[in-house]
C-alpha cells in the first residue's frame, strides 16, 4: 500500500465485528447509492472511469496556455482552488521553478491590496485565467474576476478570450452564461462531485498540467487508490484504519486532530485535508476539528499547547519516506558550534530524530498519535494519498451519521455580507 497507517495504541482492540458489520453497511449503502448524499459521489470511480478525451484534451489545453502566457491565475475559492494548490505545492521542489507556467491564485479572499498588486505583477507578462466555480455564482472568486476579465480585456482587446479558460457547471450558474456569451474555453465541473471531492477533475487537472506536471501519473496514483481500498478490510486498507482510529479517538474524548508535516511542501495538502474533513464532518454539533502544525517550525510555538495545554488533541504525522534532495552534515575542524556529534548524518535522518523525539514527548503529555507513511512526494504518490483522504473522510462522516457531501454551516455568513452589502433581496 503507498499509504500505511500506524498507531501510538492497540489498533486491533478497536476492531470489533459491530465494527466492522457497520463499516460494511456504509460500503453497501455508498455502491447501491442509498447512503446520504449519494448523489455527490462521483468522485468515487472517478479515477478508473475518467474519460481518456477528456485527459488529452486538458493536456492540450495546458500546452496552449503555456505557449501563451507566463502566468495562469487561477480565479477559485475552498475546493475549487485547494486541490490544485495543494497538488502544486507538494510536487514543487523548494526554490525550483515548475517547467510549465507560473501558477498564482486569486478570488480565495477579498483584498483589494492582492489584486491590485497581483495586476501590478502581471503587467509585462503574458497572462492566461482560469476561472473556476462550481455554482457560477460565489461571490470571492465573481469579484476578482471581474477586475480580471477587465484587466485582460484592456490588455488583449478581442483576443482576451482565447487567454480565459472557464471551468464550472454544464447547465446553469451566472458564470456559464458569460462563458456562453464571451465565447471561452469551458471545463464541465460534474453534477455528483463536490468542490472538496474535485481535485482528479478539470478543477485540479488543468492549473496541473498547466504548471507543467504529469496528471497522467497524478490519476494513475488515484486509480491505484481507488482499486486497493474498495473493500472493507480492517487488517489491510489503510483508509478504513484511519476512519476506524478517528472515530474511536474522538469518542474517547479527542475532538481535535493535528496533522503535523516535516516537509514544508506539505502545508497546501494540509490546507487542502482541513477544508476536506472540517466541512464534510462539522455538522450538527459533531466531528472532528481539524488542524495543522509544521515540525520543526511549531515546535518552536505551538508544541509548548501540543505537550502541556488542555487535553483535547490528538497528532496524526504524515511521514515522507524519501525526500529526493538532501545533504549530509561534515566533520568540522573546529567544532565551535558542537554540532560534530552529527557529522556523517543526513539532514532527512535528522528530521527523523525530530520525528521520533516529538512522537515520543508527545505521546508521554497525553497526545496519541497515528502516522501516516508515504514513500516520497511525487504525482503518484500525491494522487493515491488525496484520494485515500477522500474515502476515509466519507467513512469518517459516516460513523457519525453524518452527510459528508453538503455544507449548509457556509451559507450563514454569505446571507449576512449580502445584508451588509445591500444586496437586493436580502
Ligand atoms: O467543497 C465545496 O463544495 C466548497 O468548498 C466549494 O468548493 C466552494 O464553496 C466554492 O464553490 P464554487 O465552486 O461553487 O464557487
């Protein structure tokens, strides 16, 4: 398996036939489509049943936008923004350039000070937008493309719309219709998949390839995923380990799970998890908090509450195997920073020792700790450990009855700034 999962406690005392009988209820209910929200899970066989049309033609599309631009923004907010990034990021080798087009993001906030800077930056550049929304109609990403669409329009004249590239619903939204109108390039986001469930999609695939990786590789780690954890095995698939050791945790009074990276390329694939879990089980009352440190880094400010505040967390560490580049520390003749004792070790060993050592204070303040090991930060790789994710965030949910595929919680806040804001209507 490219994902393994360990536990700081007895995992098999966990394991009962109830268990596993409900674990079994869920897979039934998920493949004959009686489990909530069936109608958002198209994500499932995604990657085994992806149209090989589709793939040559997103492949296509990024050559054209990198023979035609510098720069691709990418206009999207929560999962129509997070798969891509999280994707780019994790594959990115520190201070290297990715060998297809810069990536940048925008319409994930609202801030004037980032969009006028960002078409400061853009000026002198050739330029491609991407502009994704799923509803067609999210405020955030709406307005910044708007002062996008206006920015390329006074820049390419006519010939903006060869450089906009729509990825959003077939039917309807407000976006499709100036897509329509406009005449853009247009991306289908599908029916039965949801934003956070979005990633193996034109969403994830085109800013992707774009960057200039292969998401050939990307979906052939998915695929793989999605073949090896289909059955409920609770000795051997890794994402029903997870599910089964979340759920016990937080009924053992763990409501809060840290996921803690050592590889800082893993921050957006944080990001990225939080979105994943945080809105498909934080509902009525129930499920996990999900949050994020980076080791060493946090262990220098959060880890002071990870190992003495209020008992409350639990860790779950994503261990890289191999991290491709790396150095070894040298015997010095001088040994006035008393580092020697180090001399012949690779800084990945070191990072290990942090590892260990954190693993271990941890867990004697009262932290248990899953790890999670993945053999190296590559396409196949990151596709089998997003889509491990995604199956073991339905099952999450669904241990605690919960529809992991909606998101009312969000609409609070968007009907108050429409109040704020005077829009007619509210
Ligand atoms: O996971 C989700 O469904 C949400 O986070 C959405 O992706 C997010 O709200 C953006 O929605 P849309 O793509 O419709 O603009």
């Amino acid at each position: 398996m490219t994902v393994n999962v360990n536990f700081s406690g007895n995992y098999q005392e966990l394991v009962s036939p109830e268990l596993t009988e409900r674990l079994q209820t869920i897979a039934n209910k998920m493949n004959d489509g009686t489990a909530a929200g069936s109608d958002f899970l198209g994500w499932k066989n995604w990657p085994s049943t992806i149209d090989a049309e589709l793939v040559s033609r997103i492949q296509e599309t990024a050559k054209k936008i990198q023979q035609q631009a510098d720069v691709l923004v990418v206009i999207g907010i929560g999962g129509s923004y997070l798969g891509s990034k999280a994707v780019l990021e994790a594959l990115r080798e520190p201070f290297k350039s990715a060998t297809g087009v810069e990536i940048i993001f925008a319409g994930h906030l609202v801030s004037g000070a980032y969009l006028k800077n960002l078409m400061t930056y853009l000026d002198g550049k050739e330029v491609a937008v991407n502009v994704i929304s799923k509803s067609g109609k999210t405020t955030e990403p709406a307005i910044a493309f708007r002062f996008l669409q206006d920015y390329m329009e006074k820049r390419y004249g006519q010939k903006a719309a060869e450089r906009i590239y729509v990825t959003t619903d077939a039917e309807k939204g407000a976006l499709l219709d100036v897509a329509k109108e406009k005449d853009y390039a247009r991306f289908v986001v599908p029916d039965d998949i949801g934003g956070r469930y979005s990633v193996f999609t034109s969403v994830g695939l085109l800013p992707i390839a774009a960057a200039g990786y292969s998401i050939e590789s990307l979906l052939s780690g998915a695929k793989r995923a999605e073949q090896e954890l289909v059955e409920v095995h609770t000795d051997t698939n890794p994402a029903i380990q997870y599910a089964i050791l979340r759920d016990h945790l937080y009924r053992a009074g763990y409501p809060v799970e840290i996921m803690a990276v050592f590889e800082e390329r893993l921050t957006f694939v944080q990001e990225w998890w939080k979105q994943l879990f945080g809105e498909s089980e934080g509902k009525e009352g129930k499920g996990i908090f999900p949050a994020s440190v980076l080791y060493s880094t946090d262990l220098h400010s959060l880890g002071q509450y990870v190992q003495d505040g209020k008992r409350m967390l639990f860790e779950t560490f994503v261990n890289v195997e191999s991290v491709g580049d790396d150095l070894v520390m040298q015997q010095a003749a001088n040994d006035s920073d008393e580092l020697n004792y180090l001399a012949g070790k690779s800084l990945h060993e070191v990072n290990g020792a942090v590892q260990q050592a954190t693993a271990e204070a941890h867990l004697s303040g009262g932290v248990p700790l899953i790890t999670l090991s993945i053999p190296a930060l590559d396409e196949d790789t990151i596709g089998y450990l997003l889509y491990f994710y995604m199956l073991s965030c339905a099952y999450s949910a669904y241990l605690l009855d919960i529809n992991p595929f909606d998101q009312p919680g969000v609409e609070e806040y968007k009907v108050n700034m429409f109040r704020i804001l005077n829009k007619p209507g509210y």
